[in-house]
C-alpha cells in the first residue's frame, strides 16, 4: 500500500488492515519456519506496511487534537 491510499482510509478501516496484514504477517511467519515460504520478500514488504499504517494512524491522531 502506497502511503496516500492509507491516507485516503478511515481511521476505522486503517485498524482494520493493521490487524489484517499483522494476522497474514504471523501466517506467513509460520509457513517460512516449516519451509513452506517461496517468496520470503513479501515479510519484507507486510512489516513496511504495517508500519506506514501506523505512522499514518500516529499523524491522524497529532492533527485531531489540534484541529479542535
């Protein structure tokens, strides 16, 4: 995900994706310890997203409060 299409979601749905990609991040955790992994640079590729969504989450919550 590109950092403007997760700007573009709500709050709620940002919560949403973390848990999803988090949840297929764990999966696919386990499939590379029993070897099952064929494409180990999509871990690579789920932590950077999980962390732009959270970036983004921290810099929707700092404008909220200043905004009201």
């Amino acid at each position: 995900m590109t950092p403007k299409e997760i700007r573009e979601l709500a709050p709620a749905e940002i919560t949403t994706k973390l848990r999803e990609i988090r949840e297929e991040l764990l999966q696919l955790r386990l499939r590379k310890q029993t070897g099952q992994v064929e494409k180990t640079d999509k871990l690579r590729t789920l932590r950077k997203d999980i962390a732009r969504l959270e970036t983004i989450t921290r810099e929707k919550a700092r404008k909220a409060p200043a905004a009201a």
